[in-house]
C-alpha cells in the first residue's frame, strides 16, 4: 500500500480507481472526488505524485497535466489575525 | 463523437448533469458538452446549502419541490451525494428586516414550509457558538428541513446514474456554433465534431449568454465574481447554515468540520474576473469573528472564486425560446442553482419530453424582463 495524500490517508489505489471510475484527465477532478491536496498541506506533498498517476493512467505527458488553481493563503491563517483592524 | 442526439446539453454543472439524467430516464438520447469537466465551474465552488426561505415564491416552490426530490437521491441515483438537513438559521437585524422577515415566513408557510421566527435565545440554542450582539441580530428565521448537499457528489452521481441509462458525456469539448435554419435548432458545432439535434440546452452558467450568442438569443445575464473560503476541520459544532442578506455573510461547519462561507467581496465587479483578493478575506474573516467570536483562533486554510450567473430580478431563465424551436434556457440562477437544479431539471424534462409539467414555468421566460418583474430579496454571498 502506497500513501500519497497524507492529510486525506489516500493510497496510491484510491486514486488509480478514481481516474477509472469517473474517467479522469485532470488533477482538479481528483481533487473535487477525493478531496486529494485539500488537506493542511494543500497538497505540497501529494500533488506531484499524483500527477504523476494520472500522466502514466491516461497516457497524458506530465507537463499535460494541468495543476489545480493555486489558493491563497499559501500557509493557514488564523480568522482573528486577518479580520483584526477592519472597520 | 456521436453524429446525432435527442438533446444536446452545453454544460456539466449540477443543472446540465441533473437534466442529462431526468431525460434519459424517459428514454432520450442525451449528449452532454463541457469545456472542462463535471462541476469544473460554479457548481464546484458553491457554499453547498439547500435553502427553500425565499422572498418569491417561484424560487421557493423551486427548492421545497428539490428538497423533497434530495430526500430520496441517494437511493434514487445509487451514489452517495452528503445530504443532510442542519437547517438555515437567517438573521433580522431591525424592525424593517422583521417586516420582510414576516411577510416571507407568511408566503412561506402557505406552500407548506416549517419555518419559524426564533428569538436571541433561540439562535444561540441552535448555533452555540453565535453571538447575537455581534451579529446585531433582534431575531431569526429557521426551517429545520433546509440544509446541505455535497456539490461535487451530486453533480457526478447524477452523471453517472445518466451514463448509465445511456447519456453520453464529452468533457473537454468546447461549442463553437449552434446552426439554426428556419427558426429551428438544427445541430450543435464542437471542436471535436457536430452533432444534429433538435433541442439544444443552455446550462453554461457563467457563460450562458455566449451560447445563447451562438443561436442569435440575447440574454441580459451578467458574470459576477463571487468568493469564499475554508478553515481548517473542527469538531463537529453545529449543523445549521447561517446567513444575513443585511451583511451578505453565509457560512456553515461542512460534513467533515470545516466551516465554509463568503460574504460579497469589496472589490465585486461584473465580468470574467478570476482572482481571489485580499480584501474579501479580510472582510470575511472580519465578520465571521463578529458573527462567531470563538473562530478567531481558527486558521483559514483556502480562499477561491466562482461566478453567479445573474439575472435583473435574481431568478432562473427556464424554457423553452420563444424564436428559436429546440434552444432550452437553464441559466441565470443568480447564486441558487445547485439547491434548486434537482426540480427544475425535472421541469425542463417534462417540457422537452412534452409532458404535464408539475409546476407552471411561464413566469420564469426570458420574456417576462421585457414586461418587468419582481426581484428576489433574499439574495447571499
């Protein structure tokens, strides 16, 4: 068994039959099905490796996969800290 | 690519995946087009509530009639969606939002809704971690059988339950014409071939007056960049979602403990605008720590953006053109689409397939903005 996304516990498995069932070609498809890259890291650690998955199932070249939008704020950020001084 | 189809739908959103599945129950041959992929657009990145609370009527017959159709989706489509039913929790901050509120709870309650007018107490039972002096709230509304779906499940449980009575979908293709002779919806043009059809489905959302442009319809719906976010997971606080059409705010702890909201951005403009910013996070964050002081501790994990597709009174386009034979309008849900799509792809079913439609559609035409209308209040996010 192969881990890939931490955060969510997905293996390398989920995510092979994930792309099969639905018919994948991009990583904002696994991301919306296994939430893949939503967790605390946002997807630093597993989205490489994920597209890596995808490339060899659905026969695209790596640099074809096209990587989800990237989403502020890179790091996590307390509620308190940024709504402090509005008003 | 399939030469010829009973109906060609352009868009993989909640509504053109809904519709694809209620027409190939009755029998047709349903094609569906996306540029990109199922629940790629607003479907994807909408706040996920079901709310039947409207001010109109129409919209709010829309969502009890869909609410009553969740209630038995998962079964019916053999796939998980994440339905569940916390309630919505709705803030009156002064007398005139009181007034509103009466008359709205009064229209409601005729169609047969449970919802109630709660007081200060009331709200905290039902949200604990709500401060009634922070919102500036004097009172509440709440129906309990409001509530929550997964977006993302929906949207593909409804495909492919559609796939599997023999709906055929084409991700990553994009219309490039629509060819009308006589007044009549002939075939629709993609980048990966032609189909002959003689109903086309307009369900593009954000994009919808471009394909309507392709058939010569003009549509006044405009784009209009919307945002929100999410925290990291808790545990499990309250199940109701809450929302202030005063302050624009929504927001609600998810399935899994994450609460999720947007409030209208400062920098809102009309158009294609796809940039997060940085001054509806600190709006947001700012009145989520007014709303729930006890969630200022709480990290924000990711902002982004989606689009309404919005119409001048707030409500959907739905039916048939009155020009063009076979062009079926399913856009305009101005913020709303997901909660309803379940009813109204029933609707827009029973009109292609000419059966007796189960609520009357007339007044949601694309003609009634040429003789005026009355806009729906209660209008989030």
């Amino acid at each position: 068994m192969k881990i890939v996304c931490r955060c969510e516990d997905l293996t390398e498995e989920d995510i092979v039959n994930a792309i099969r069932k639905y018919d994948m070609r991009t990583l904002s498809e696994l991301r919306q099905i296994l939430r893949l890259g939503m967790g605390p890291c946002q997807g630093r650690t597993c989205l490489p490796i994920a597209a890596r998955i995808l490339a060899r199932e659905t026969g695209q070249k790596i640099e074809d996969v096209m990587p989800p939008a990237s989403r502020p704020p890179v790091v996590p950020v307390e509620i308190g800290v940024v709504g402090e001084d509005e008003e | 690519m399939k030469s010829e189809a009973d109906v060609v739908i352009v868009g993989a959103g909640i509504n053109g995946c809904a519709l694809a599945y209620e027409l190939s129950k009755r029998g047709k041959d349903v094609v569906v087009v996306d540029r990109r992929h199922i629940a790629a657009g607003a479907t994807g990145r909408c706040g996920a509530g079901i709310r039947q609370q409207w001010s109109t009527k129409e919209n709010a017959l829309l969502a009890k009639k869909s609410v009553e159709i969740f209630e038995g989706l998962e079964e019916e489509l053999g796939h998980p969606i994440g339905f569940r039913q916390g309630g919505y929790l709705i803030a009156i901050h002064d007398e005139e939002d009181m007034k509103q509120a009466r008359k709205n709870v009064e229209m409601q309650k005729s169609i047969g809704l449970p919802v109630r007018i709660i007081d200060r107490e009331e709200i905290k039972e039902i949200v604990p971690i709500l401060d009634p002096d922070g919102m500036k709230a004097i009172a509440a509304t709440f129906c309990p059988t409001d509530g929550h779906a997964d977006p993302f499940k929906t949207a593909n449980a409804y495909a492919l339950a559609a796939i599997r009575n023999g709906a055929t979908f084409y991700k990553f293709t994009e219309v490039r014409g629509i060819k009308v002779e006589n007044r009549e919806v002939r075939e629709v043009i993609t980048d990966k071939g032609s189909i002959k059809t003689k109903f086309v489905v307009d369900a593009a959302g954000a994009w919808s007056s471009r394909i309507a442009e392709m058939a010569g319809i003009k549509i006044p719906n405009k784009p209009v960049r919307k945002e929100a976010l999410v925290t990291e997971p808790l545990p499990r606080i309250f199940d109701a979602m809450v929302i202030s059409f005063r302050h624009g705010i929504y927001f609600s702890q998810m399935a899994r403990g994450e609460i999720l909201g947007g409030i209208p951005s400062p920098e809102e403009k009309i158009g294609y605008h796809f940039e997060p910013t940085w001054s509806f996070l600190k709006k947001m964050a700012y009145m989520l720590g007014r709303y729930a002081p006890i969630l200022k501790g709480t990290n924000i994990l990711r902002q982004w953006t989606g689009f309404y597709d919005v119409t001048p009174d707030a409500l959907p386009v739905l039916g048939e053109d009155k020009n063009v034979r076979g062009f079926i309008h399913c856009h305009g849900f101005s913020g709303h689409g997901f909660m309803i799509a379940p009813m109204t792809a029933r609707l827009l079913a029973q009109l292609i397939t000419g059966e007796k439609l189960d609520l009357p559609i007339e007044r949601l035409s694309l003609e009634r903005f040429e003789k005026g209308t009355v806009k729906e209040k209660s209008v989030v996010g």
